[in-house]
C-alpha cells in the first residue's frame, strides 16, 4: 500500500453521468509488481473496441442492487460484450420518459458494455474499476465503470469512461509514458498469453473520479 501524492481530475467533469469522470493518481511510492499485481496497457486515441467485444469488468462493489459482496470479499469479474455507443445511447432512450428525443446520453467520452435484457453488469462499489479487453497477448484498459440505472437492468448496459478519448490527456502528465496501439476485431477476442505489460512502468493509476454511480 502506499499513500496517495497528488490526484488530477479533468477539468471538464461537472457532475454524475457528464463527460470528463476520470482522474490520475500519483503515488508517493513505487508499486511492487508481483504475479498478482501488473500493470494494463493504456490504447492509443485511436484505438476502437468494436461491438460484441468480450471484455472484463473486475471490482467489490455488490453482487445485486442492495445486496454487498459478503466476506471474505473476494475481487470478482464478469465477463460483458462491448455495446456500440449510438446502440447504447437507443436503449437509454426506451421506456425513459424523463429523456428527450434529441438528447445524446451517452456522450462522445463513453463506452457501454453488456447486454440488451440485463443479465450481468457492473454494480454499487465498482465505480472506478476496470473493462478490461485481452488482445494479442495484453490486456488494455478500454473503459472506467462510471454510470448506470440499476444492475443488470433490461436495456440499461452499464457506461464506462472510454479511457481512449483520454490517452493525450494521461500523456501530457506522463510524458515518457507508451500509449499501446492496436488494431483490434472480433475474430478471437482472448488470443495470446498474459503478462506484465512494459507499457506501464509507471507511478500513476487511472481511477474513476466518482465513487458511486448513478443506480
């Protein structure tokens, strides 16, 4: 464990579910990697994680709404399909009369992952947590848990910071760190082994700037 040093939230966050959820952590001591603890790639802007994408959500928020991860809290995962944005943005706006028409839910800085009648989702306490995507080899950060109505809840994904829209961002406070590129299909999602990245060698961690979402 080690104390935190500095946080830098983006400037352009205002509120739970607007653009912008996403801070960097300085920490005041190095990390030690180990076989359980390991650095994830940061993708490059322009890297896209296409629909149907099988990635990983990991976290110790609750297992249901209402219902808290009982001891020994082990960290859990699931595994959730990567959901186009203007797809996502459709199901947001079905049966939710507080929502006009024309207005854009999920903004150009999101990623939404799951599926369309519920099933499995981030939930309470996982805001900050990482989808994770496995490709050629590596893992790479794709998005932050940040928002959602509910758990699990039929046309309602979760949305995730798309860490992409924000890789120049991270860059001008790191400036020696490698941004990943890749290009990246739904063929064979999970192909390659795991390892520690040389990517990230790095004293900073990508966190979510809320810690709760809006369930």
């Amino acid at each position: 464990m080690s104390a935190v040093s500095t946080i830098y939230i983006h400037p352009i966050y205002q509120r739970p579910g607007s653009s912008g959820d996403i801070a960097l952590i300085k920490l005041q001591n190095p990390v030690q990697y180990s076989d359980y603890v390991m650095p994830i790639c940061v993708p490059t802007q322009d890297v896209e994680f296409p629909s149907d994408l099988n990635c990983f959500v990991t976290g110790w928020g609750s297992i249901k709404s209402g219902v808290s991860l009982p001891s020994p809290q082990t960290l859990q995962k699931v595994q959730l399909p990567i959901i186009d944005r203007g797809a996502c943005d459709s199901l947001y706006h079905t049966n939710n009369p507080t929502a006009a028409a024309n207005a854009t839910l999920i903004q150009w800085d999101m990623i939404c992952a799951g599926f369309k009648d519920g099933q499995k989702d981030a939930c309470q306490g996982d805001s900050g947590g990482p989808l994770a995507c496995r490709w050629d080899g590596s893992w790479l950060l794709a998005g932050l848990v940040s928002w959602g109505f509910g758990c699990a809840i039929p046309n309602r994904p979760g949305v995730y910071t798309r860490v992409t829209a924000y890789s120049n961002w991270i860059q001008q406070y790191v400036p020696q760190f490698q941004l990943t590129p890749a290009v990246i299909t739904v063929s064979d999602p999970t192909n390659g082994s795991v390892g520690p990245s040389s990517y990230l060698t790095l004293l900073f961690f990508l966190i979510s700037l809320l810690m709760h979402k809006l369930w």
